[in-house]
C-alpha cells in the first residue's frame, strides 16, 4: 500500500520499538477512522488528508533525542512526493 510506504518512515524516526511503530501506526488509523466523515474528495487526494490526521496521534509520542527531523518536515517531504491527481 503507498500510504503505508509513507507514513512507516515517519513512524519509525518516532519511536524507540517496533512496539510503538505498530502501537503509532494503529492510533494512526483509528485517527483516520473517527475522522473519515470530514473528508471531502472534492478537495483532492485522501493520501495528503491522511497524512493531516495522523499529525495528532504522532505528536502524542516523544520524539527520541537522536532525531536530527521533525514530522512536520518528514509529513512535508510526503506530500511532496504525492503523484498529481
């Protein structure tokens, strides 16, 4: 699945364990479950909406000192990679 090949990169740079991974990867989409009734497909790609909601469980989870990115950078460098519509 694409989304997945973008959002386990971001996942990993903020977690410690493959634990929390899968733990951050889990709130991720029951983020996206509970928020599926405000998507509007007629304002684009549900790959970069996705990519919006999972900013909320991923700030719940401390960033370990060794990271040099933040996920905003990382979610950026997502988005941008987006095929066009």
């Amino acid at each position: 699945m694409y989304l997945a090949r973008e959002i386990g990169p971001v996942c990993r740079k903020r977690c410690d364990s493959p634990k929390q991974i899968h733990d951050l990867v889990a709130a991720i989409w029951l983020e996206v479950i509970d928020a599926s009734e405000r998507f509007d497909p007629s304002r684009g790609s549900a790959v970069p909406w996705i990519l919006g909601v999972a900013t909320s469980p991923m700030s719940a989870v401390a960033v370990p000192a060794n990271t040099k990115r933040s996920s905003a950078d990382d979610l950026s460098a997502a988005v941008g990679k987006l095929p066009p519509c």
